[in-house]
C-alpha cells in the first residue's frame, strides 16, 4: 500500500440513538497509509472539546443532553481528514 493521506468515503452522516441505550458510532472507514490517528470533538469543527481518542465515540445511556454534531478528525503525517456525525437522541419511534 502506498503512502496516502487519510480519507473517507463520505463527510458527514446522521445517526439515531434511543434514549437510555448504547451506541458505538465509527468513524466511518477512515483510510491511510500509515493508519491515522483518531480523535472526537463535540461540535462540528475540531475547535471543541476533544472528548476521545478512539476510533469509535461510545455513547452510554443516551439522554438528550448527548445530542448534537460530533466531528471525528483522522490524522496522519500526510494529511487529515474530518467527518461530522449528526447525533439525534430520542425515542425509536419518532426517528
């Protein structure tokens, strides 16, 4: 595999939460060469608050107060890539 920046195959994404449930959201499949770093923000720009370095934001026991934009920012030494996640905490029946 050649050396690449990190990427992703879409920017941005909405995913629906139950309140009280689990959810593990992945930073959709971020590629590069060598393997990006990953960390979560809460916002829609890497401005905000890290909030993880993992590769996937666990929400637990989801409550409205988790709703909102979350970026995931992958980094590597040739570049860096963003995808926002649009939270939506609620109950199933009204996504």
């Amino acid at each position: 595999m050649c050396p690449d920046k990190p990427s992703a195959p879409v920017s941005s994404k909405t995913i629906d939460v139950e309140v009280g449930g689990d959810k593990s959201i992945p930073c959709l499949e971020v590629i590069g060469n060598p393997p990006a770093a990953i960390s979560w923000y809460r916002g829609n720009t890497t401005g905000g608050d890290n909030i993880t370095n993992n590769l996937d934001l666990d929400v637990k026991n989801a409550a409205e107060s988790d709703a909102g934009w979350y970026t995931c920012f992958a980094k590597n030494v040739f570049g860096n890539a963003t995808v926002k996640v649009l939270v939506q905490v609620g109950k199933l029946d009204t996504f």
